[in-house]
C-alpha cells in the first residue's frame, strides 16, 4: 500500500472511531457478557455494563438492554475502571530536556512557587495522549515537577478529546512539594530545609490571620510572595493535600513528624523506603504513591528500595497508590506493567487493581464520579482481552465519560510505515 493510501486508510479509521464516539453519546451502549471487576465490590461474572448519556445506568448480570443500544460482545474479556495515573507529566511534557516542550516546573521565589497551577499550560493534543488511553488511562493526576519545595497545585483530567475546559475534571487536587533535597529547597542540610518548611507554614498562618495587616504593609516580611501564602491557606486549613516527594525512610518519619506537628494532610510520593516505616504510615493513614523498581536506585535516598514495597505496604494497610516514575509523561501507559509486577513481588491482585483506580481517586477527591464501575459513575470503562496486568493483554476498548476514545496513535502509524519500509519487496 503506498503512504498516501496508508495516510487516507488512517484517516478513515479514526473518523469511524469520531464517529463511533458521537453514536455511543447519541444512544445507550451495552457492554455484554464480560467479567466485570467493579473494585467497590465483588467480580461479576457475565454481567452487563449499561452506558447511557456518558455515564454508567446499570451494572449486573440481568440487566435490561434498551433497544437500540449498541452491544459490544464482552464475552470472555475482563472490564474494568479506566486507569488513573496518580502524578503526571502528560499534557505539559513532551521532551523533558527541552525547556520550550516541558511546562511542568515553575521557577517560583525562594524554592516556593505553591501558586502555580500546573494544568494552565495543559496541552491536550501532545502526540503522548494517544498511547496511555489505548493502553487504559483514562485519567491522570497532572502533577508539577521540579525541586522546589513547593512545587505548586495539580489536577485530574480525563484523556478524552476537546479543550481544556472540557477535560479538567478537578482542580486543586492536591498541593506537590518535597523534603528529600536540601539544595533543591535552597538549603544546605536536612535540618535546615525543615526549618524553612516549618517557617512557610507559620507565615501562611500569620498571612491568613492578618491579611488585613499585610496588604497595609503592617506585617513583618514573610518568607513568600503574596500569591503563594494565598495559595498555601487551603493546605494549612486541611482543605487540600499536601504530597511530598520523599524516598528515605528518615525522610518519609520526617515528614509525618511535621504532618502531625503542623496539622497537615499529607501523602507521600516516591516512598522507596517506605516499607520500613509502613506500620506508621498504616496507624496514621497516609498514603503512599510508589511503583516498581524497575532500575538500580537513582539517588542514596533510595538505596533501600526493594521490588516487595507495594506489597508490604499494602500488607500493613497502607492506602497504596500505584504509578512509575513521578512526573512520568512518556510511559504513562506502563502503569499497567508496574502493577503487574508489584502483583508478582507480593501485592494481591485485587489490591493492584484498587491501587491504580478508586484508591487514587479516592486520595484526590474524585471517588464519587470515577474510579470504580458503579450506576450514576462516569462511564470510564475498558474492556481487555484478557488480565490487563499481562504483558500480553489488550485493551479493545476505551471509553472517556462514554466515548470511545481508541484510535491509531502516532506511535501505531510509524510502526506501520517502518514495518512497510523494512519488508522485502
């Protein structure tokens, strides 16, 4: 075939797939006969997932398909949620060592920058958005990166297609910072980073009580510009989670010191070492956003990684979050991978699925709409060939708030080309 018919072939497939969505919109869609894992509650075994007007109707084994619904055979496949990615880069990545193609660090004052609202440079047509929904993730938390010591604000957003608008599902979701780097944070040690994080919350506090005083210029000088202190009052307050990017267990016991001092909610991303203090992180319910090891250790801090973290976290009843590389943008859609290994060092299955799905949303406060397959959720459902945590296993079908979003990607277009370049002739 030559490329121009390649071209035109492409085409048409996606426009069948446009199309498909705007039906599956337009009229009711029943997934039928499949093994439904709903995670809030037991597998169904031949069930029937009714979709209607984007969202999920009924779920069971007798339910009644209206006439003119579309039936999508599920018989012998395995549905599920959509995946959530729990911190991304995708969207405001696309090469990370290019400054003009990566929006996810803000240069902030004094290593804070808790104003920046990562998802205003969100980009939605980046060729990385395709591959992660074929392949499952149907949400991402869209995190900031850098190492300031607050890096700023994140979102959740649903991988279907339209504007910004239309895809930010939440935002706030949650404040991101670290304690794990000293030099990031513009300190030269440890207990100095502690001081100047201790010192931020106190000046918010200060600011939030005294606004009055401050904008009369009646106030001592704080430790961050007025933007970032407006932004931090929700964290000081409970309102918002406060994740901090920590891998040694000294670190992740610091961290959880100042949560309790400061009266903070916190959740911990990286963890490496969080197994060795997974009794505390249990007893105070702080979760833990982790993945696989699936490389040497990058850092000292994380030298005590094992590839059992997962599972002996959730072993103790930490709420356990599933993802790669913090900040990933590229593999997004590894995050099935990661779980599956995490299944093979000890984690149960049922806590894997948990842990790329409701527990995510639950940690960002969007349990009530995805997550898990129940009536009245949104209508982020895939239908896999098989175990979605094998190598193997394909997701056949994507849907975003009831659309079906699978469709060629960049990446499956110059595979068909190379593979038509490289065949003898």
């Amino acid at each position: 075939m030559s490329g121009r018919c390649t071209i035109a072939a492409a085409a048409l497939a996606a426009a069948a797939v446009v199309g498909f969505a705007a039906s599956a919109l337009a009229q009711p869609v029943a997934i039928v006969g499949g093994k439904v894992y709903p995670v809030s509650g037991p597998p169904m075994e031949n069930a029937t997932i009714l979709i209607d007007n984007g969202a999920i109707k009924e779920v069971g084994a007798n339910v009644s398909i209206p006439a003119g619904a579309t039936r999508i055979d599920a018989k012998g496949k395995w549905v599920t949620p959509g995946l959530i990615y729990a911190a991304s880069g995708l969207g405001v990545v696309e090469i990370g060592a290019v400054p003009e193609a990566n929006d996810a660090s803000a240069k902030g004052d004094r290593s804070v920058a808790a104003s920046f609202r990562v998802w205003e440079g969100l980009n939605s047509s980046t060729v990385l958005w395709e591959p992660a929904r074929n392949e499952g993730v149907t949400s991402v938390v869209v995190a900031p990166g850098g190492r300031n010591l607050i890096s700023g604000q994140a979102a959740i957003v649903d991988l279907s297609d339209g504007s910004r608008s239309d895809i930010v599902r939440r935002a706030p979701v949650a404040m991101f910072g670290q304690l794990g780097s000293a030099a990031g944070a513009g300190a030269s040690a440890r207990g100095e980073l502690v001081q100047r994080f201790r010192e931020l919350i106190g000046d918010v506090r200060a600011f939030a009580s005294r606004r009055d005083a401050y904008e009369a210029g009646n106030s001592r000088d704080l430790s961050a510009r007025r933007a970032d202190l407006e932004a931090m009052i929700p964290v000081v307050e409970g309102r918002l989670p406060l994740v901090l990017a920590v891998d040694r267990a000294a670190d992740i016991e610091m961290a959880l010191d100042l949560a309790s001092e400061l009266n903070l909610k916190i959740a911990i991303l990286g963890g490496a070492e969080a197994w060795k203090v997974s009794s505390r992180l249990a007893s105070e319910k702080v979760a833990v956003l982790t993945g696989g090891l699936d490389n040497i250790p990058s850092s000292f801090a994380s030298l005590g990684q094992r590839q059992e973290n997962a599972g002996l976290l959730a072993k103790a009843g930490v709420p356990l979050a599933i993802l790669g590389s913090p900040g990933e943008a590229f593999n997004v859609r590894n995050i099935r991978q990661e779980a599956g290994s995490a299944v093979a060092y000890g984690l149960g299955w049922d806590a894997a699925l948990r842990a790329v799905t409701l527990t995510v949303a639950e940690q960002f406060g969007v349990a009530d709409r995805v997550g898990s397959l129940q009536p009245g959720r949104d209508a982020n459902v895939v239908v896999w060939s098989g175990d979605p945590f094998e190598f193997a296993t394909v997701a056949e079908h994507v849907f975003v708030k009831g659309r079906a979003v699978k469709r060629p990607s960049r990446q499956d277009e110059l595979t068909e080309k190379y593979k038509r370049l490289l065949k003898p002739q």
